[in-house]
C-alpha cells in the first residue's frame, strides 16, 4: 500500500503492508486460497493481522472494488471498510466459505476490530478481549467479575448481535506472540534483551504475575502458587463456551525465559522440549490431558448456541447470589449437562480463602473432581487415583453441610451425584 509520494504504509510492522483490496492482488488471494484447499487439503486459515484485509487499498476506486461507483466516496489508503471485497470475496467463494476461517482482528496500525470484524457469519475470530480479561481476573484484578463470566459464555457481548455463535469466539490466553503460560505467571517483565533490540521490542503491557518473585528461582511456596495459577488458567480456558485454543509447549509448562518476542531465536527457546513434557515432574501434562478429556465429555461445554438460564445459573459464596460488583473475585455456575448431570464450576481469584455454600439439590450429593489448590494427582480426581475415597473422605464434613472449602488464587469442579 503506496502513499501519495510513494512512501510504504506500514499496518503490519514489517516495513509494508500487502495491497490487499487491490481487484488484482485480491484475486492473486483468492486464486492462492483455493489451490490451497483443492489441491494441498488445507481445512482452514487464520490470517495473521487479519485488520489490514479490510483497509482500502491504494488509489481507491469504487468502480474497481464493487463495479459501479458509490455515492460520497472519498475513501483514503487504508481506511477500515464495512464490506471489503477481498473478505466478501473469501466468504462468498464456493470453495473457502466451507473452510475454517479465522481472523486475528487487529493490526500494527492500531486498528482493532475484535468482534466487529466483517464476518459474513462464518468468520471466526481470535478473542483478545478474553485473553486480557482472564488474565486479569485470575490472578485478581479488581473489576472483572462480570466481564469474566462473559467470557465464560463465549462473549455474547461481541459476537451474539451479530448473529454469531460461541464458536466464532477462539478463546485463547496465550499464544505465539506474548509470554507463554508458564513464564506468564513468573514474570512481571519481559526479557528480552537476548533479540538484540536493547528490550524496547516486544509488548510491554502482559497483564502478567510473577506471584511474589521475579524469575525462575523463587520459593517453594510461590512455585506452588504458580502451578496453581497455571491450572487455573488451563480450567477456564477448558469450561469456557468457545473454541479453546492452547500454546504449543503450554501442556507442559514451556518456559521462554521471560522473553514475549522469540519470533528470530531458532532455539530451544522455540522448540518443543519433548524432555520436559516427559519429565515425572510434568504434573500440569497430566492436569492438562485430563481437563481436555473431561470437556470433550460434556455436551454443555461445546454449545452451539450461547447459554441461557434454562441450563446455567449464576452463584456467588451462596447459591444465587452473584457478586458483579467491582470487587468481586468470585465467579461461580451450575450448568446442566446431558452427560454429566450438573456440575458446578467456582473461581476464588482473592488472596483469601472462602467456604462456599453449594446449590441444594435434595436427593443428591455434591462431590469434587477438581480442585486446583491440591497437590497432583488429587488435583484431578480421576477413577484410577489412589485413595480418591480417602481424598474425598477429607471434606466430606464440609460436603455433608453443603459446603466446600476454597483456598486462595483456586477454582474448582464439583459433580452431582445420587446421595
């Protein structure tokens, strides 16, 4: 995309930007994109600064994008469209509008159309709304309780007027670009100083916590908090309506050593350490397989549509007593579930404990699966962990009551069960 006198626009932050609503570059996409699908199997597509796909292209000319001149038009390079050609193409081609298509809705020029992308109702988008609220919440943020149960419910707040579904929503709290999930609960800093830039590249705003200590090296009691943070993290992203998506390495902890920028390192920096996901110590490898095989289970965690009070119930420390006020660190529903029965879902992102009082449901008995404050393997109360009896056997004066105990920066999964 070429300026008046010649200069390069620069939305992407790589010098230049692709001329994308050109009527010849877009067909060049397009003609790309279906040899893709046709001849090499791809089943979808997620476009990098996606945003830049819907600037107008250099020497804008209507009768060039539409066909016929527009009333008014006196559109600059790179101004946002309502209805860009190259994505009104791509949604309305025979071939890709069947395949996945999913946006990540900004660009380096600032702008940022998370769930406003045009969408044509099949485009997906990469959520950043929901990574920086749940990272916010979880490690307690004041004023995010009641954006985080948005989040919870696939963002109907972005994307439910628009005639989208949960599954536009891919939910996500870390990725390629930014700190992955273990350094996100170890550093308050990035560091990066190891990319030659003097540590002025890569984002300085991570809405990160390094629970106590900066770094690697840290107590035993802050690297308990750590991997509990992680858990906490890893059950949202598993109980959220939406399309999770996790970061390569995330399973098992991958650490970038603080560094939120590793786009020039060809090191391990990068690389999947098979070693550490194999290591006895990879306890969160377990947590992880274990909460993607328990989402997979359930019909209510993959709804098609967003959920309504008919299946899910807002509680707070009692049942039906929600806290939405700007210092609530207490998010808690009950959700039917045609497989499981009803589970009940609780995030303590306070500094303090909480006893919280259970929905009653006379004839049943509330029984714990997770618990992310426990040691591995009770974090996750599977069928074939030893003494699971005796686990449960440890509140079950608490349960008996209906109650439950929280401790600290937790979340928790109870099951209803027949008395």
């Amino acid at each position: 995309m070429i300026a008046p006198k010649g200069e390069f626009y620069n939305y992407s932050g790589c010098g230049n930007t692709f001329n994308c609503n050109h009527p010849i570059v877009r067909q060049f996409i397009i003609d790309c994109m279906r040899y893709w699908v046709t001849e090499m199997h791809i089943d979808g597509f997620r476009f990098d600064l996606a945003a830049i796909m819907t600037r107008a292209s250099s020497l804008w000319d209507a009768v060039n994008a539409y066909g016929r001149p527009l009333e008014g038009d006196t559109l600059t390079t790179g101004t946002p469209l309502g209805s860009p050609p190259v994505i009104d193409m791509i949604s309305n081609d025979p071939v890709l509008r069947g395949v996945k298509l999913i946006a990540e809705a900004w660009d380096a020029g600032g702008l940022y159309q998370v769930g406003c992308f045009p969408h044509w109702r099949i485009w997906s988008e990469w959520n950043g709304k929901y990574r920086d609220v749940v990272r916010q919440f979880i490690k307690g943020t004041d004023g995010f309780a009641s954006a985080f149960a948005q989040c919870l419910c696939g963002s109907p707040y972005l994307y439910q007027e628009g005639g989208r579904k949960p599954w536009n929503s891919i939910n996500f709290v870390c990725a390629h670009d930014g700190f992955t999930l273990a350094d996100l609960v170890t550093y308050n800093y990035k560091n990066n100083l190891a990319n030659g830039e003097g540590n002025r590249d890569g984002e300085n705003h991570n809405f990160s916590w390094n629970c106590g200590e900066e770094g690697e090296s840290a107590r035993l009691s802050v690297r308990r908090l750590r991997k509990r943070q992680m858990r906490n993290f890893f059950l949202c992203l598993m109980v959220s309506q939406g399309v999770p998506m996790v970061h390569m390495g995330d399973e098992y902890g991958h650490t970038k050593e603080g560094n939120n920028n590793t786009y020039c390192h060809d090191n391990y920096l990068n690389y999947f350490r098979w070693d550490k996901k194999e290591e006895a110590s990879s306890d969160f490898y377990r947590f992880c397989s274990l909460m993607i095989q328990f989402r997979r289970g359930c019909e209510s965690l993959g709804l098609d549509d967003f959920p309504t009070a008919e299946k899910l119930l807002w509680h707070g420390h009692r049942p039906g007593e929600p806290n939405w006020s700007n210092t609530s660190r207490f998010v808690a529903f009950s959700l039917l579930d045609s497989v499981k029965g009803e589970m009940y879902v609780a995030f303590n992102a306070s500094y303090l404990p909480v006893i919280v009082t259970l929905p009653d449901r006379p004839g049943f008995r509330w029984e714990p699966l997770v618990d992310t404050a426990k040691a591995t393997p009770y974090d996750f109360l599977s069928d074939d962990v030893n003494n699971r009896k005796a686990a449960t056997q440890q509140v079950a004066h608490f349960l008996d009551s209906n109650l439950y105990p929280m401790l600290s920066y937790s979340s928790i999964i109870m099951l209803l069960h027949n008395a």
